[in-house]
C-alpha cells in the first residue's frame, strides 16, 4: 500500500492550548457583548471546563500581560504555544519555547521564568480527569476523519495529479493534530523545510467532503508543490489561490458535485481569485479533449453552475462579498481555452507567474468595448 502523505495523531497540550485560546479570544470579543457572550459559552467555546477556567485565575501575570496578549492588533502568545504544543512535555523544550517566546514577545528575565513555570503548570493540565476526558472524546473524533481520509486518501490525490498532468515529487510531511471540536480550527505551522504541522477541528461543519477537501490542500501544498525560497509575499499569495483551486475548490466540487464556491478556503483571498479564476478554468480543462470533451464546453458549464451559486448567495452576506470580484457574466469561455490550448505542459509555477490583468485575454470583447468607450468619453469630458 501506498505510503500516506498525512500522519494524524492526538496530543493533550494541544488540545488545552486551543481551548485557552478560545477562552480568551471569546473573553475577549465579548467583553461589552453579554448576548455574544452567552452565544460562547452555549457553544463551549467560553467557561468551557473549570479546569481552564481555574489556569486562567491563577495564572494572571501572564494572562494579563500586554506583550503577550494584545486586542487591538490580534497578538496572542498561544498562537505560538499552539504550534509548538506537540514538545511542550520536556523540560528542555519548555525551556526552548520560553525563550523563543522570549525573544518573540521581548519578555524581560523575570517574565521568561514566569514563562517557564506557566508552560509546566500548562502541560500538567493533560493529567486532570476532565482533560483526559476530552483527549478521548477527541480521540474518537480523529478516528472518524482519519477513517475519512484513508479511504480516499489515493483517488484524491489521484485527481490532483492528473489535473496536473505529471507527479511533483513528495518533499514533505504532514503531522496532523486533531483538536477538541470547540469551535473551527485551521493552523498550518512550517516546522522545518519539509515538515508541517496542521492543527485541525471543525465544529459548525460536520460536511465530509469539505474535510477531505481541506486535508487535501495541506497534503499537496507543501509536500508536493511548495512555496520557492525566491517567492515574495504577493507571488505567495497567488501561488496560494491556484492551490485553493486546485484542491479546495475541485476536490469539493467532484465530492460533493456542487459548485466549488460552496467551500471557502483557509484565509481565501476573494480578490485574488476573481482575478486568477477565468485562467484557472483555462487551465483546468486544458487537457480535457483526450478525454473527449469539448474544452470550451466544461469552461461554460463551470462558469453556469458557479454563477447560479453566487447569484442564489443573499445580498450582503460574506461570501456575496468574498466572490464579488470573479465577474462571471464577462468571461469568454472561448478566450480562456485558447490561453492553454498550447500550453498543456504548463506547470502550477509557471502558471503562477501569468499576468493576471490582462483581462482582454479572458473577457468578451463586447465588454472591452465598453471599457474603452467609457475611457474615450471621459476623456473627451475632461476637456
């Protein structure tokens, strides 16, 4: 049998310092909210064992500390705990955490030894009963997505390779640590060059296919089609969206068979894959006549059903928001199969490297028109 590109796995420091970070989190969004408020602690989400609530109390220099825990822009020191919680049983990587924190947050000595017990203090948490309680449940709940994943595990990545037309090379690992289900969890930490670490629960979203389909991007992003050191933020950026494509969205797609805008990605970014989607689509179906398809005609069909889910979206609503710049009615369906028609061999890093603005590549010529008789006019008007 195939080796399995993901591992999963259980682990109680990280299972308590996701529910911290959603006490305080809740704490804190809350605060002048006591509707909200009550919404968390229905929910699980705030007071969600006295067990935390208690390491909270006794523990207020830490809690209570600004370095560590800002409000205004978002700085929250568990998200660091969070990524190194897997090590956090040793002494030695106690020690290494608090000083990596240290240097992270600008802890002064004293806060840095308050640091190292706070970690120990934290880590005998896993020890109570009504944490080991939860371990188990969680326990359970990692057997149910590792079930999941396991059974399709080969045809997924099966699809993503031939849509890809060759097979990268598998560079990486993925540890996976599922997380108690408190509330929607979804943290790719970068441990070395090819290992990751995700962090993963899903509470309001018990939908299979969107799972496999997020498991899916983590499985193929950095084991197999990873970031190049000379990338900068922005070419990350769309490099990012061609891989939401590739697995969030298609993944879900062939799953679920409904449109791929259905899923929303790990911190999707709406702009950038309006502009890369019309190319997407161009690349997608490439390849699509040596399975006796006409090209032109999946590009349409994907484009119809993607558009009647965005048109059934209620105005106002996030993901009205979040696909409002795809401009489904302007595409050429035409136009974009002939952008790939002769570059089947095209790869994800080649693709990443098109010019996104070049929308008269894409759109129909009638709307071209337009723009450019508005230009004239309000140029003529300016004079």
């Amino acid at each position: 049998m195939p080796k399995s590109y993901m591992n999963f796995t259980v682990n109680g420091d990280s299972i308590v310092c996701n529910m911290l970070n959603g006490e305080v989190q809740g704490r804190l969004r809350s605060a002048k909210d006591p509707e909200m408020k009550r919404r968390y602690i229905e929910n699980g989400v705030v007071e969600s064992s006295p067990v935390i609530t208690d390491f909270i109390l006794r523990n207020p220099k830490t809690f209570g500390n600004a370095k560590l825990i800002q409000r205004r822009n978002g700085i929250n020191f568990l998200d660091s705990v969070l990524a190194h919680s897997p090590l956090t049983g040793t002494e030695e990587s106690r020690k290494s955490l608090a000083t990596r924190m240290k240097i992270e947050y600008d802890l002064t000595d004293s806060e840095t030894a308050r640091m190292e017990s706070f970690l120990e203090d934290f880590h005998s948490l896993t020890e109570t009963p009504e944490i080991k309680q939860i371990v188990s449940d969680t326990e359970d709940y990692k057997k149910s997505i590792e079930g999941a994943w396991r059974n399709f595990e080969q045809p997924l990545i099966a699809c993503v390779k031939e849509i890809l037309g060759y097979e990268p090379e598998k560079v990486g690992n993925i540890n996976t640590y599922i997380l108690y289900p408190t509330f929607d969890v979804h943290r790719a930490h970068q441990v070395s060059g090819n290992r990751t670490s995700l962090f993963f629960a899903k509470r309001n979203d018990n939908d299979i296919n969107k799972i496999l389909a997020y498991l899916t991007h983590q499985a193929v992003h950095q084991p197999m089609l990873p970031y190049k050191n000379t990338m900068t933020q922005s070419q990350k950026e769309i490099f990012n969206s061609f891989v939401n494509f590739l697995t969030d969205k298609e993944i879900y797609s062939r799953l679920s068979e409904k449109s791929g805008l259905d899923i929303v990605a790990q911190n999707e970014n709406g702009e950038i894959m309006g502009k890369i989607y019309p190319f997407w689509l161009g690349y997608r179906y490439r390849n699509a006549d040596k399975d006796g398809l006409d090209p032109v005609e999946e590009i349409r069909e994907t484009i119809k059903r993607d558009k009647e889910y965005y048109d059934s979206l209620p105005e106002g609503s996030k993901k009205k928001k979040l696909y409002s710049a795809y401009e489904f009615e302007k595409l050429d369906p035409e136009k974009i199969a002939i952008l790939f028609r002769e570059r089947r061999g095209i790869t994800p890093y080649q693709f990443a490297e098109i010019d996104f603005e070049q929308k008269d590549l894409v759109i129909k010529d009638r709307y071209l028109k337009s723009k450019k008789m508005s230009t004239v006019s309000g140029t003529e008007e300016g004079r």
